[in-house]
C-alpha cells in the first residue's frame, strides 16, 4: 500500500537535522514526501512549514496509486530469472587498522536486489562491507577486497539472466600490505599502488547471454566517461550516478540508463526503492528489445 506524507510544522522544527533525516530515512522505504510550503505560520512567523496545498496532495496520491498499479503489473516479470548483483565498497588493507575505500553505503544495490526479490528472480548478492542488512531472501556473498569480490562473482556468473554491478569496486590497492600497524615514523608518506582486477571488463569477456549492467558514479562529463565504460566493457547498459553534489549514503538519488547502440532513459530523482523499480523496468524492456 502507498504511503504519502504531507508534513506540516514551524520551520524551524522542519529544518532541523533530525527532521531531515527521519524524512530521508522514509524516502528512503519508500514513501512519498510531499514538501511543506512557505508562508505564514501559526506562530505569526514566515518560512517553510505550512501544509503543502490541497491540488499537491492529491497529485502526490494520485501518483502513488499509479506507481503501485504499475508495480503490482510487474510482479513476476523476473519470476524464474536468476540475477547476480554486486553492491557495497570494497576495502584494500594498508595493515591492520588501516585501508583504502570510499563512501558507498551498497543501499542502492541492495535495493535493486529487493526488487529483484519482490519480482520473482532467484538473488546472489555479493556484498561488500556494509553496515545496512541485506535483503531476505538473497543468497549472500559477503566480501572485503577486490579480489575476494572478483571471486565470488566469478563463481555465480554462469548461467544469469542479469548481472548488476551496483558495487564502487576500489580501482587500487597497496603493493605492500603490512602485518603490523604501521608507526608514523616507519614509512615515508608515500605509497606504492597497483589496480586491483576488473571484475565488470571480466564479466563482460564471457557474459555469454547474461544481460550485464554496470553502474558509473562520475563527478564530471558523466555520460562520455558512462558511454565509454559501456563500450569498452561489454556491456549491455550502464546506469549514471552523478556524485559531483553527493549520492552514497543519500535516501534518494538520480539515474539516467544508457543502453548499448545509444538509448538513453532519464529515471529521475527518486528514493532508492523506487528508483531500482524503474531500473528493473527499464532492463527488461531493453532485453525484450535486444531479442
């Protein structure tokens, strides 16, 4: 059942940081946040807080109504279907206490793993070290490295019917890694990197049928750097993330799905979970259209 929420209160209740993210936080679940309007409020203050008007509201409704009529058409679209999805970061150990990463939280493919889910598919989630729970259901790999990642998607490759690299795979790991915390005066500050494997370009060499997905989170010429990664990779779509302004950690985010031969389709800001729908859609029309 779609749940739409209209808050309304004093603006700086609203602004609060609290309030902020217990609202992402809903987003995030997906429910469907209709913001407050600015103007006179009961405490003889202006500013952002008043009840969002009566045409927004049910515009909000009505559109949640639509989306729900539409998810429960897709249902079984993956019924029978086994997907492989990657999410989360990796970590590459410097020593003991210390490594290289970056912010991914794995929200968004553990999302698109839910939907997966709640369509029918058989789940194997490769998820990297993460701190949120992965979905009931799923087969899970958990991994820290690179390498460990490589692996296990090596290992549950053959015979998907999709393959969704959601994971922010760290590029480079350290030549040395050492057994000991390493003292400030131990090393010079420099250290030596080398790159870790390519587990999309890999999948992309014996994909053998899987439809295979990748995910680029870029700051700058986004598409160029998204259509080149398609390209050269193998793959069979890529979905954009824009980063430049945030994205990890987030409770929505904002995709735009290139397809293999030049599609382009704009998902829009969304939550997560509602996003991984439209992502879901969106590869099955293109695997019914490349047939």
């Amino acid at each position: 059942m779609p749940i739409v929420i209209a808050p309304a209160m004093n603006d700086a209740m609203f602004e609060h940081p609290a309030t902020q993210g217990h609202l992402q936080t809903l987003a995030a679940r997906g429910y469907r946040i209709v913001e407050p309007g600015v103007g006179f409020l009961a405490e003889r203050e202006t500013g952002i807080g008043r009840l969002a008007e009566q045409d927004a509201i049910l515009a909000a409704i009505d559109a949640a109504l639509a989306e729900s009529e539409a998810r429960v058409a897709s249902a079984n679209s993956l019924q029978g279907e086994r997907v492989l999805i990657t999410a989360g970061p990796t970590r590459e150990a410097i020593d003991p206490v210390r490594y290289l990463s970056n912010a991914s939280t794995g929200t968004m493919g553990i999302e698109v793993a839910h939907e997966a889910l709640a369509r029918g598919a058989v789940v194997d989630l490769v998820l990297g070290p993460t701190l949120l729970a992965p979905p009931g259901g799923a087969r899970v790999v958990r991994v820290t490295t690179a390498s460990e990642m490589r692996d296990a998607v090596m290992a549950h490759a053959a015979g998907a019917d999709f393959a969704v690299a959601t994971a922010a795979v760290a590029d480079w790991r350290p030549v040395r890694v050492y057994d000991h915390k390493v003292k400030k005066d131990e090393i010079e500050p420099t250290l030596a990197l080398e790159r870790t494997p390519d587990i999309l370009a890999e999948l992309g060499r014996c994909k053998n049928g899987t439809f295979l997905v990748g995910f680029a989170a870029e700051t700058q010429d986004g598409e160029t750097s998204a259509r080149r990664k398609l390209e050269g990779k193998g793959l069979d779509a890529i979905a954009l993330n824009d980063v430049s302004s945030g994205g990890f950690g987030t409770g929505d985010n904002e995709l735009v799905v290139l397809l293999r031969g030049g599609g382009r389709e704009a998902l829009g800001r969304a939550s997560k979970r509602e996003l991984a729908a439209r992502l879901w859609d969106t590869l099955l029309r293109a695997r019914a259209a490349k047939s």
